[in-house]
C-alpha cells in the first residue's frame, strides 16, 4: 500500500482527481488529494506546500505526485513529511532561483506550442479549452472542470524565485501525457531530459488525462511507484 498526494494544477482543485483517487483506492492505496488555497495573492509556493500537507499525519510517508504548475509545489513537501518519491505529470519542472513566471521563456514553452499548433492546423493551444485542454474529457466533466475554476496560483506565488537551492535527492519519475497540446509531448520531453536527467514515461491523454484516463494515470502511478527503491 502506497499514500499518495495528489497536487492539482494551476485554477483546479483536489476534484481534478477525483477518477484517478477512486482507482487507486479501489487497488487499496491511501490517496490524499487537496484543494490548495485560492483567491489570496499574497499566497507563496510554500504556503501551497503547507497546505498540501495539512491533513496528512507526520511522520506518513508519501509518493507526491505533480500535475501541471502542482509541479512548483511537489518538490516543497519534502521539506514537511517524509517523501519517498516525486512524480511530474505533465508538470512544470522548477529550477533553484526561477520564478513560475520564468519557466515560461526560460524553457521556450511559446515557441514549442506555435510550431506544434503549425502542425497541427491549430489544436495546440488554441483559445478553446475544449480543444486545447479537455479535447478528450467527457463533455460533462470538462464543463464541471470549468466551473471549478478559480484564481490559483497566486500573484506572489507565479513571480517568487522557487525557494530550494535544489530539488530533493530523490527518485523522481515524470509521466508526460502523449496528447497534451498544451505542454506539447517533445517539448516536455526535452525538458525533463534537460531539467531531470530522465526520460519520461509517456501515457495516453490530454493535460488533463486525470480526468480524460484515470485507469492509465493510475496504472502509470502505480509502475513507477513500485521502482521507487
């Protein structure tokens, strides 16, 4: 049995997990996937990191997982509960001194997304969710996403420096989801081999494939999780 914290993304809530929670449950996994505050922006990267962890026993070690811009905040909860692992899924992969606002440039996130969009005829980041983030989430549930939305992350959080001087000493595991066209699969490829010095293992599904493929983001967690030793 593993515990599991499951760290949403930018504008989401733990919901976001709710069908990968169910299956890892369902396979007796204890999950935790909470809500990090919203609509505060004095709020820091740390205080994500606080809250994320604030319902959770010390001394209960974890595999944290980091969906999207959850992946500035994962790397901080091994300052707070023993961690056994961190996993990026289609996360956001910090380095010491760069801000959230800088990762952007920094690893040419634009430029990957217009020459994929060129293509593509246009799918990748294209100004309709429904197209670029939930292509392939069932309808309703895009449409409850949406509603979830809310103004997480925080001003300070987007343009503080990430605060570690560098990412734990841990095994660490990158789930890159073949159809995002958001984060595009070669561009997040290349910035895990240069940001990690791993190569990722790749899953079916769009940025959002907690929602759109619960079994395989579960199944996925569950592989590489086993290979933590």
């Amino acid at each position: 049995m593993t515990t599991f914290l499951l760290i949403h993304g930018g504008g989401d809530t733990g919901w976001a997990w709710h069908r990968v929670q169910a299956a890892l449950e369902a396979r007796g996994h204890r999950v935790f996937a909470p809500d990090l505050p919203g609509d505060d922006d004095a709020l820091t990267l740390d205080d994500y990191a606080e809250a994320a962890v604030a319902d959770i026993e010390e001394g209960t070690s974890l595999v944290v997982v980091g969906h999207s811009f959850g992946g500035f905040t994962a790397p901080l909860v091994a300052a707070l509960r023993p961690v056994e692992q961190i996993v990026f899924l289609a996360g956001m992969v910090p380095r010491p001194g760069e801000s959230p606002e800088e990762w952007w440039g920094n690893t040419g996130s634009a430029e990957a997304v217009t020459a994929q969009a060129a293509v593509d005829g246009g799918l990748t980041g294209n100004s309709d969710p429904f197209i670029s983030f939930y292509h392939d989430v069932p309808r309703v549930l895009a449409e409850e996403a949406m509603s979830r939305e809310r103004a997480h992350p925080s001003v300070a959080a987007m343009s503080t420096p990430w605060p570690r001087d560098a990412l734990p000493d841990l095994p660490t595991a990158f789930l890159l989801c073949r159809d995002d066209r958001f984060f595009p699969a070669a561009f997040m490829g290349r910035m895990v081999r240069d940001r990690l010095g791993i190569e990722p293992e790749e899953i079916p599904g769009s940025h959002c494939a907690p929602l759109s493929n619960p079994e395989d983001v579960a199944d996925a967690l569950e592989r590489v999780s086993e290979r933590r030793e």
